[in-house]
C-alpha cells in the first residue's frame, strides 16, 4: 500500500507532468540530470573511459557507482516525504540527480567534474524555475501599502503569505495558495502576499527572517484588525522554524478558514444591503387623500348643532 499511493498520485497528476517537463526549464534540467547516464551508455563515448569493474567493461555501472545511485534514490524518497506538490518531487528528483552527476563525474575524470560542475553553475545563475502564472484572488503589497491595507477595515480578516522569490518551497507553494484564495476569498476574508526578499523592512517589522538556515519561507500570517493572530510555522527561541508542512488539508484545519469563511460571508451580506439601500433610497410615505366633499359634510354637521 506504501508504494501504491505515490504511484496512484503519480498517474494523476501525469498529464500535468507533462505540461510541466515541457518547459525549457525543466527539460534542460532532465537533461542535465541523466548527463552521466548518456555518458557511460553511449556506444564511442563509453568506450573512452575508465571502469573498476572486473570485467572490464566500461559501458556498465561498476559497484561504487551503484551505491552512489542507490544512496541517492534514499535521500530523494526521504525528501520526498515532506514535498506537498508534484512540483516538489520533481525538483528534489532533478536537484539531487545533479549532484549525484558531480560526484560520479568528478571520479570518473576530475576534467569532465570540472566541466559538469561549470555547466551547474551557468545554469543555476541564467535560468530560473517558472513562476506561477494561474488565476488567483491575491493582492500583492510592498513596504508602503501593507500596514495601511491591514489597518483599513478592521471587520476583514487577512492571511498574508512572507515569500521570496528565490525559495524552491514558495514556487511550490503558489499554486497552493492561489488554489485557497479561489475558494476562500471574499469581502471579510482576503488573501495578500509581500516579497520579504525585496522587502527587508517588511522582514524585520514582521519578524520573519529570509535566511535559507531559518526554514520560515513561506511563513503564513493571520490578521485580525491589523494585529497579527497566528501564524505558521511557529518558530522556537533559537529563531528557527518548527517543522510544518504547508498542505491544503493542514492551512484549513490550522487557520480554520471554513469557519472564517461563514463568518465574512456574513459581512458580505450586510455590506451588499447597505449598497442596495444607498443605491435605491426607500420611498417616503405620502398621506392618504382626503375625501371629496368632507370639508362640506363637516360644514353641514356644524349648522345642524348650532341650531
């Protein structure tokens, strides 16, 4: 049962695999990833190189490269563990196939390490892993538009996601995130995010540190008339993050966001019966008609009492 759920989640979520690994990113990444693969398969390339196998075939894996291969499909199944989005696996597979690559590379021939290592390093500093370009409910604010937007109403509620651009686990994180503020979003309960990577200020006045060691990116925030409520992940005296995995399933139980939800839609509904009554003031009554002829049958009573 452990290896079929994986493998269920995996066959659904494969055409939208495909969909990703069809960007120019990805596919140069999984090219990079099973470099060395081609280079040891390769019939004339493989014939070059050296082997500690027995046998002396140079176009089959020799043991140590075996274990190599194999510790490094351990690390990703642990790793894997904690990833909440097919976006997560796939980068932990393709980030630690490169690795992987450096070390089988630099053995086989320090010359084509250096060269591997090289190409990493272009790689890493020209391309950047596509951002997230879906629909979403999100209202993004900078260093002079977030204590203002917090402050505004104090009936709405706000959850605010701290990102940087650069963090693996934010890119991952988007969609999610996106997917909760489609569902969720409405007049009391909304949705911002803030680049605390562009924003240090932000970072500091918030407490939500941008160092990669800290592990708090993505840290989510929940605000109630501007005052901060809860947020997660909780982070311990030493400043580090407390292990927290940033799941649909876990942002609705933790933040109560159903709950949250019925009460703003309240709130919605009194604001749409204020706009109806200032749209369409109520009529005012007019007083009935008098009767034709009343002032002459009360003109006739009197006489008859004076007589």
């Amino acid at each position: 049962m452990a290896l079929l759920t994986p493998l269920i989640a995996f066959l659904y979520h494969l055409p939208q695999v495909y969909k990703w690994l069809l960007k120019p990113y990805y596919v140069a990444s999984l090219f990079m990833s099973i470099a060395f693969l081609v280079v040891r398969k390769a019939p004339g390339i493989c014939d070059n190189l050296t082997t500690q196998r027995e046998d002396g075939n140079s176009c089959d894996f020799d043991w140590r490269e075996v274990e190599i291969l194999m510790f490094l499909s351990a690390i990703v199944m642990m790793k894997n563990r904690r990833a909440i989005t097919v976006e997560q696996h796939v980068g932990n597979i393709i980030l630690f196939s490169k690795v992987a690559n450096v070390i089988l590379f630099f053995r086989l021939d320090i010359r084509m390490g250096l060269l591997y290592l090289t190409l990493c390093i272009v790689f890493l500093m020209t391309c950047k892993p596509p951002l997230y370009m879906g629909p979403e409910y999100i209202k993004y604010f900078s260093d002079k538009t977030i204590d203002d937007e917090l402050d505004r109403d104090p009936r709405v509620t706000w959850i605010v996601e701290f990102f940087a651009n650069w963090s693996p686990e934010c890119q991952s994180f988007a969609s999610v995130y996106a997917d909760l503020s489609l569902k969720y979003n409405c007049a009391g309960l909304k949705f911002g995010k803030v680049d605390i990577g562009r924003y240090g200020e932000v970072s500091k006045k918030y407490k939500v540190s941008a160092s990669p060691l800290s592990k708090q990116l993505p840290s989510l925030v929940l605000f109630q008339g501007g005052k901060e409520v809860m947020r997660r992940p909780q982070v311990d005296k030493k400043g580090r993050a407390v292990s927290w995995s940033f799941t649909e399933e876990n942002i609705i139980r933790e933040f109560n966001l159903n709950e949250l939800y019925q009460k703003s839609k309240k709130l919605n509904k009194s604001k749409g019966d204020k706009l109806m009554q200032s749209q369409f003031p109520p009529v005012p009554e007019e007083d009935e008609p008098e009767q034709p002829g009343a002032h002459e049958e009360e003109g006739v009573a009197e006489s008859k009492k004076d007589k």
